[in-house]
C-alpha cells in the first residue's frame, strides 16, 4: 500500500501535545496517542492546522506561564 491520498491517516499526538499523522494501518510508534480524527492524508493534515495553534511543546509553554508571573 502506497502513501496515496486514499490512504487512511489518523492523527496523532504526543506528551508534549506535539501532532503527526500516522498511517492507520501501521502500530502507533511509542509515546504517540491516537488522537481521534483520521482520513485521508491532506484532511488530517488540514485537522492538525486548525488545531495545533501553538507549536511550542506543553513542557516550555508550562515553564513560560510559571515564570511570566
């Protein structure tokens, strides 16, 4: 099976609320969380857009907001 626009993606997120697409017929890599949303490549990609605003991991938007008081 080729990475095509047919093939079912789903999204995935980390610990570190970081997201990446994943084929979904393949084992999810470890520490990688299905996220809900799954589709062909360009729609979860599109998913991912929309919702991952902030690029920063979770860790270093925590350790701002602590340090920003």
């Amino acid at each position: 099976m080729s990475d095509s626009d047919e093939s079912v993606h789903r999204v995935v997120r980390n610990d570190e609320e970081q997201y990446s697409i994943w084929r979904a017929d393949r084992e999810l890599p470890e520490g990688w969380y299905a996220e809900g949303t799954s589709g062909t490549r360009e729609e979860c990609l599109e998913h991912i857009g929309r919702v991952w605003t902030d690029m920063r991991p979770l860790s270093v938007r925590q350790h701002m907001a602590a340090t920003s008081v």
